[in-house]
C-alpha cells in the first residue's frame, strides 16, 4: 500500500469524511507569510482533510420549538444556535479536526517526515483573529481544500464539495513528503446566479443589507479563489446582533442536501 493510500485510511480511521492532496504549487498566488513554503521551507505537499456536519444541527432552527421547559422564543434560539449548533457544528468539529492534523503529523514524523499541522479558526481564536487585518488566519483551510479537489468555492466563500455541499468543516497539514496531488475539480458545483440562496438568506434580507456581494459570474469557470466580497464585521457581529443568520449560508445551499 502507499503511503498516499495508508495516509488516507489513517484520516478516515480517525474520523475525516473528505481528505485531499495538493502540491505547493497551486498556492502560488497565497498572499504573502500565507504560503506552505512560508512555514515550512521544504514542503511538497499540503493534506486537506474535513468532517462533515450533521444536517439536523445545521438546520439548527426549531430544535426546542415542542419544549413546554424553554418557552421564551429568544432564549430558544439561543439554546438551539449556541447550545447545538456552535458547540457541534464549530467546537466539537473544530477539536475532533485539530487531533486529527495533530495525529496525522504525528504519523509523519514516525515515517522520518516533517510535518506541519494548522489549527482551527473559530471561537477561541476569536480575539486574535479580531486583531488581524481582514480577519486572516495564519492559513487557509478553504482554499488548500479547494487545492486539493476537495470541491470548489461559492458564493457564499464557502468550499461546495459535490458530496455534501458547504456541509463540511477542513483542517490543513503540510508536509516535506512528496505525494501525488489530486485533480482539481473540472465542473462547476455552485448553482451560482441560479440559486443565490445563502445570498438571499445573510444579513437582514427583510432590509435588503446582505453581508455577501458576488465579485465573479458563473460564466467565469469554477471558482478556484473566492468568488464574493464579504463584510466580515457584518457577519461576525451579526449586525449587532439584529441579523439571526448564523449558518444559513450553510443550511440553505440546495448542493449536497
């Protein structure tokens, strides 16, 4: 077996649902200090690796709509987006992702490779990504999932894999290993123009303020870099807390559903 394939049954072994392999050549245009190569001079090789979501904890609303307990519909939303869905959807995913990038590492070493994990980018990072510029992380799981053939982005920036649509969370390892890439995704998988759901669903779309703005066409070919312009105060914040969109750029994708 090669070391590719043990590698892949190794992630799946340890709960990835989606893993992918891109060469540091596709990350040609990363923005500076954001390369592979930046972190770890001699690398070859970057390893996507994702989780997928469950879909009732992604269709988060309604969850408590039966409880004769928690009758205050303010508090039920908080308990259903907060209580499930962050917890689920973006701690327990975001954990179970980074022991896997560590393991796999790990893995690495023990073959007498060097090997570099990422961490996640949501909650406990949140102050130090509030003081980046443009909200960077240190890397971008998206676009290395993207470069490994993983799926393709959409208008809502998220990566659409044909499987399971938006629905998936990724984490990154860099390697000195030299391992085959795999193709990149050659159709589109974003119903783009078409369907402009998790567009129509961000923001306030009662007041027509949107923190998602489409910058490329569909026509333009798939979308290997991200394809819209996003406010990110606006969606983090939620614009101050009147928009109640938290992961509907998610849910109301019709891919993968």
């Amino acid at each position: 077996m090669s070391l590719k394939s043990e590698l892949i049954n190794y992630a799946k072994s340890n709960g990835a649902t989606l893993t992918g392999f891109a060469d540091t050549a596709r990350f040609a245009n990363a923005p500076k200090g954001h390369h592979p190569n930046d972190f770890l001079p001699d690398a070859r090789t970057v390893i996507s690796m994702g989780i997928k979501l469950l879909n009732r904890l992604v269709d988060w609303e309604g969850l408590l709509d039966n409880s004769e307990v928690i009758t205050d519909e303010d508090f039920r939303r908080e308990m259903e987006s907060s209580h499930w869905h962050r917890r689920f959807c973006y701690e327990a995913t975001n954990m179970r992702l980074e022991q896997l990038a560590l393991l796999l590492s790990l893995y690495f070493e023990g073959q007498g490779y060097k090997a570099l994990p990422f961490p996640a980018t949501f909650n406990p990072h949140d102050s130090m990504m509030d003081k980046s510029p443009g909200f960077f992380a240190p890397f971008s799981h998206r676009h290395a999932a993207v470069r490994a053939g993983l799926g393709e982005f959409g208008f809502n920036n998220l990566v659409i894999t044909p499987e399971f649509g938006p629905r998936v969370r990724f984490i990154s390892v860099i390697t000195d290993a030299e391992l085959e890439p795999d193709p990149l995704q050659k159709n589109a998988i974003c119903l783009g123009e078409d369907c402009l759901a998790c567009i129509k669903a961000c923001g306030l779309p009662k007041e027509n303020l949107h923190a998602i703005t489409p910058k490329e066409s569909r026509k333009d070919g798939v979308f290997l870099d991200m394809p819209s312009v996003v406010d990110k105060p606006a969606c983090k914040s939620k614009y101050g807390g009147k928009a109640k969109c938290l992961g509907k750029c998610i849910s109301e994708c019709p891919v993968g559903r």
